[in-house]
C-alpha cells in the first residue's frame, strides 16, 4: 500500500485535483514530520538516559564517599565513647572535678563536629527498632511493656540518613510466670 493511499491528507490532496508538485510538496511535508517526531522521541529517550547517568554517578559518589569515610567516622565514635566512659567515673577531688568539666569540653566539641557533618545519635528512648538497636541485653520487667528500650549500653550513630552504628541497648520482655 502506497504511502498516499495511507494519509487521509493525500487522499484528499489527490481528489481536489492537486498538481504533481503539490503532492510531491505534501508528501515531503509528511516526511519531513515523521522525521521531526522520531528524532524527538530520540531525544526524549537521550534526555531520560542522561538523567539516568547522573542519578547513578551521584549514587557511585555517595556510596564512595561513605565507604572513605567510615573507618573515620568510627574511629571518632570511639573516641566519643572514651569520653562517655571518662565522664562516666565520678570525680574524687577537685582535681578530677576540673580534668571531668574539661573531658565534657572535649565530648561536646566532638559532638558539634559530627554534627556539622550530619552524624547523629539514634534515639534510644521508646520501643525496639531493629533497624536502629542492637539488643545488647533484654531484662525481664512488669513495669514497661515488651519491646521497650529500658537503657543504652552504646550509644548508635546515621550519617546522612545511613546507620553507621546501631544504638546497643536494653530491651524489656515480658516477666516469666512463676514455675509451679
């Protein structure tokens, strides 16, 4: 079948009794948009895998960034959970009182420095989040429902969003009857 007896403009062309050239001119015409269709599906596809290329580079970035930056970052977590344990001992004398007073100095420091970096500490009140707690210890109790984070053994830290080190905490269980 000829491409005139497809186009219904053709059809029409030829039974107003158009001139050769005129058909030749419309037939072109109609060339010329098929073509123009085409190469803006083209582009619409380049412009999608373009997107698509960026997207993925800047997921290659990210994941190469963290993957430098981790043993950093938890390095400084563990310098961050020395202070805890420095700050955790009580001070004897006056002496211990002012080197204390200058180790919360230096853990606060720390923690606007992670801060400013988008480390943050995990929450570590209300109910268990396996994606964010490791239960370090689960402790039998009447007083709190099952599931609940009664204490944090370590403190957990995201980065952008990410877990860098999940929070160890203590979750409550239910109280086991008494055995007959």
């Amino acid at each position: 079948m000829s491409q005139d007896a497809q186009d219904p403009t053709s059809t029409a062309a030829s039974e107003a009794g158009a001139t050769p050239r005129e058909l030749e001119l419309e037939q072109r015409c109609n060339e010329l948009g098929a073509k123009c269709a085409e190469l803006e599906a083209r582009w619409l596809r380049s412009q999608a895998d373009h997107q698509n290329a960026r997207r993925r580079a800047q997921q290659e970035l990210d994941s190469a960034l963290l993957r430098s930056l981790t043993p950093l970052l938890d390095e400084l977590l563990l310098v961050a959970d020395y202070l805890d344990m420095a700050l955790a001992a009580p001070p004897a004398g006056p002496e211990a009182k002012a080197l204390a007073a200058g180790v919360q100095l230096t853990r606060q420091k720390l923690t606007q420095a992670l801060e400013s970096v988008e480390v943050r500490a995990i929450e570590t009140s209300g109910a268990f989040d396996p994606a964010r707690h490791e239960a370090g210890e689960s402790r039998p109790t009447a007083e709190h429902p099952p599931g609940t984070i009664l204490a944090t053994g370590r403190a957990g830290y995201t980065w952008q969003g990410r877990i860098l080190r999940p929070a160890r905490v203590v979750v409550a269980i239910a109280p086991t009857p008494p055995a007959d």
